[in-house]
C-alpha cells in the first residue's frame, strides 16, 4: 500500500478503536497496482464488447460527431448546456484567427424539482432559458436560424447527429416519459411554441465537447473526460473498428467519436472492488443497478460515501464516532456534497482545526481529534479511490488504441477541484503501464491528462460547425436532413 501517503504521518492519538477502523478502511478503499491492472484489462475487453454487434454493459455510443477541428473552423452559434447542476446558454463566435473564439454566456440555475419533474416542464424551462438569452442578447434583430449545438450529457442513441434516444437518467435526474424516447422532437416543439429562431445542428455529449474543444487548441488530445458530478469519456474511433455499424458500410478509416458512457462500466460487479458503502449508495439510487462505476467515483457520489461511512462508524458498537452528539444532519442522504471531503483534504493545520469547524458548520457535532484524523483520512481513502479508478477507463482506451502518448482533455468539478486528484490519476496510470520511475508526476507523462477547454461550449459549437462543414462537402454519414443542414450555412443574420 505503498502508493498512497497519509498525510498525518501517525496516528499516534488515535485510540486503538479508532485505529482498527481505519485498518478496515483502508481494506475497503485502497486499490493496489495489480488490482488496478485486473480493473484495467477487464475495461479494455468491455469497451470492445460495447463497440460489438452483440453490444455489451458499457454503451459505447456512436455520436456522428466525425472529425477533428482544424483550429480554422469560423461561425456563430449557439450552444446549450445542460449538465447536471446549472443550465447555460452560450454564443460563440470561431473567429478568422485560429483556434480563437468570443463568447457570451448566461447561467440559469437548474432547480432541483425539474429534476424529477415532468418532461413538459424540463423542455419548457429550457427553452425558456433560450428565449431569455435571446431576448436579451438580441433585443429588436431580426434572426434567422442561429445553429445550436445542445450538450446533453446523458446517454442518447444517435442515428444522427441532431437525435438522440435517452437510454437512461443519471446522476439523479429521475423525470418521467423521457426515457426510451428522442429528446429532440420535444425540445424542438418547445422552441417552435416560443417561436424561437434557433435550429437544432448537433446533439452533443459533453464528453465529446470536451474532446473537440481541447482539440481546437492541442492537436495531440484524443480523449475527453468529464470528472464531474457524473464520469464518462469520449475517444476517436476509427469507423473500422466498430463492427456494430458494419452494416452501414462506412468507409472504414473514417473517424467517429464514440461515448463510451464509461459510467455503466461493470454493473455486473465483476472486477471492481465495491465496499458496503457502494452497495447502499446504488440500491438508494434512483436507477440501482445502473451506473456502477460511476457511483464510486463521480462528484455526486463521494460526499454520500463519505457520510455513509461516518453513519455507519458512528453506529458501530465497536468504536461510535461521535458519542453523544446530535447526529440527526448526518443521518440526512446526500447532505454532504464531494467539495465536503474535498475541504478537508485541503485542511492546511495539523490540529485539523478547519476540518473541526467545517464539521461543526454542516453537520453541528464537535469531533475529537481521533475523530477528525480518522475523517481526514477517509477522505483521502475515498478521494484517492477515486481518481485511482478513473485512471483504469484512460489507460484502457489508450490500451485498446494502441496509444502509447497522447493528450487527454479533462474537465468537471472533481479534477478541478478535489485535491490531488491529477497526481493520483497520474501516479495510477503510471503503476497501470509500468513507467519509468521519473514518470507519473502529473506533468510531461507520456499520457498526461490536462484542463480542458470549455467543451460544453466551445466543444458542442465546434461540433456543429464540424458538421455543417461535412454537409457542405456532400458527407452524409449520421445526416437525417442534409438540406435542412445546409440552409444554416453559413448562417445568416438579417438586416
Ligand atoms: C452521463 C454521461 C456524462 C457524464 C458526465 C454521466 O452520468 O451518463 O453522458 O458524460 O455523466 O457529465
């Protein structure tokens, strides 16, 4: 377990309670190399399965998204981000000057009732949120078919580029009626009912955007990751390579971004090592058995594991963690989100007096020291954990590849917030692929996993230029309308 540092050092005020608790703990979450090898090897056999006629557990979901941009795409579009927290419109200009763009943007807060609301509720706020942005940022101007690349980041068969069959909800979002269905018909009746002039050109995953957006800029990324409060990758496949679309007879050297929806990696429980604590998060969980490797990594998962650790210790006749304290704030599912683990991993004292407070703060007890080291480390346990896995999905892709270096553009609040969550990605890989001892760092690794650029917004405008480039050249692939395609190009701003 040499791997993983304590940043305490000892436990030397630990009781011995305490202490065998974290020895338990430790079991549970701690991953070794040989471990992370098995999880990898498992996942480089599942994304080819998912890419198979037969299908598999992980979707692996063709997106029509088919090629790379070349820092010279031009345009102004629209793009709609809805993600799992807030709801953002966007106007991005691709200026002459390569790689470079303007954007505007407004933010709108997506309440948590739509979340399980109607699917007329969720398609009306949205398109009023267009509307507003519309209205405000084009008050008087006479539009005439703004382009709209829309990140919807949930998993969507595509048979073109503007569909998209939502397989399934995640991260929580639980509305009826949607699932099984195309998304856009709805969506598109909401904007004609506010007669808005926007037109659909590509329903993008944020995975994918993200890819394409860091590509813009690094013509070595290949790989889009999103660590955020959902998880999930996109790569650039070759179109050879995916026999589940033989039947379409691309030409097979044509590239394909595919989604891999790496989340459902082994709900079948084959390799991953689910502690208890996994197993109450899932059956909790709005859709169990769905998702599984996603519940132990992504953001709206980890400030859940944590506190269910702490219940569970807290009710454990062998050491009850917070004797005599009102525990009721912790007993409420969810009341802790990862930025909770993540804080007091960032706790700079080693009397952990921020770690005190911020437990006293959200959860109203006053920890003893044991107690806050034995949380300090379970959070570093559950936070390691997590990017420790992630890195098994990265190393798989480029294992499958044949990729011995690339760029990975990465974004959501986990890898831009959680501490050290890179250098134990990184650190991961580099036990998984054996590297040399200098590698491994977080910085010039053959693989390096780096902030991405703004992909649900950059990334989804790209992405509809890339498309509308395509029509124009008579390529048709993953194209329902290519005549409605063309009328938006270029588009066209009235007097
Ligand atoms: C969704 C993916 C998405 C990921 C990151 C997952 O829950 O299924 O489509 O890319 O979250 O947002």
């Amino acid at each position: 377990m040499s791997e993983i540092t304590c940043t305490l050092g000892s436990f030397a005020d630990v009781p011995k309670d305490l202490l065998t608790q974290i020895d338990r703990l430790e079991e549970l979450f701690v991953v070794t190399p040989e471990k992370l090898k098995e999880i990898t090897d498992h996942f480089v056999k599942e994304l080819e399965r998912g890419l198979s006629k037969e299908g598999g557990t992980i979707p692996m979901n063709p997106t029509w998204c088919m090629a790379l941009p070349d820092g010279h795409e031009t345009g102004t579009f629209l793009a709609l981000d809805m993600g799992g927290t807030n709801l953002r419109v966007c106007e991005i200009t691709l200026t002459e000057a390569a790689g470079e763009f303007d954007i505007i943007q407004s933010k709108y807060r997506l309440p948590e009732e739509l979340k399980s609301g109607t699917a007329d509720e969720l398609w009306g706020y949205v398109a009023d949120c267009l509307q507003q942005f519309i209205e405000y940022h084009h008050e008087n101007e006479d539009l005439d078919h703004l382009p709209l690349g829309f990140t919807f980041s949930y998993p969507a068969t595509q048979d073109y580029i503007d569909h998209g069959v939502l397989q399934r909800w995640t991260k929580g979002f639980d509305i009826d009626g949607v699932e099984g269905k195309d998304v856009v018909p709805p969506f598109e009746a909401a904007l004609r009912e506010r007669n808005l002039p926007i037109k659909l050109a590509a329903l993008v995953n944020d995975t994918t955007g993200t890819m394409i957006a860091s590509a813009y800029t690094d013509p070595t990324v290949k790989i889009g990751c999103i660590f955020g409060t959902g998880c999930n990758a996109a790569y650039m496949e070759d179109c050879g390579s995916i026999p589940k679309l033989a039947h379409m007879n691309l030409d097979p050297s044509l590239p394909l971004a595919i989604n891999c929806e790496w989340g459902a990696f082994d709900n079948e429980h084959q390799v991953l090592p689910r502690t208890p604590y996994d197993i109450i998060v899932d059956k909790e969980s709005p859709r169990p058995g769905q998702q599984s490797f996603e519940k132990m990594v992504a953001g709206l998962y980890l400030g859940e594991l944590f506190r269910l650790v702490l219940l569970d210790l807290h009710q454990n006749p062998d050491c009850q963690i917070f004797e005599g304290q009102n525990i009721s704030k912790l007993q409420k599912p969810y009341s802790l989100d990862s930025s909770f683990p993540a804080a007091i991993e960032e706790d700079p004292f080693e009397n952990l007096s921020e770690t005190h407070d911020l437990v006293q703060n959200k959860l109203g007890i006053a920890a003893t020291k044991p107690e806050l080291e034995l949380m300090r480390r379970l959070a570093e346990l559950i936070g390691t954990r997590a990017a420790r896995l992630t890195a098994c999905g990265v190393a798989a892709i480029c294992k499958k590849k044949g990729w011995e270096t690339c760029h990975v553009g990465a974004d959501g609040s986990v890898f831009n917030k959680y501490p050290h969550f890179k250098v134990r990605g990184a650190q991961a890989l580099k036990e998984i692929l054996d590297w040399p001892a200098d590698k491994g760092k977080g910085k010039n690794d053959p693989i390096e996993i780096l902030p991405a650029e703004d992909g649900s917004g950059v990334g989804a405008a790209l992405i509809a230029a890339l498309t509308m480039k395509r029509v124009q050249q008579g390529q048709y692939a993953g194209i329902r309308d290519p005549e409605a395609m063309l009328k938006l190009c270029p588009p066209v701003k009235k007097a």
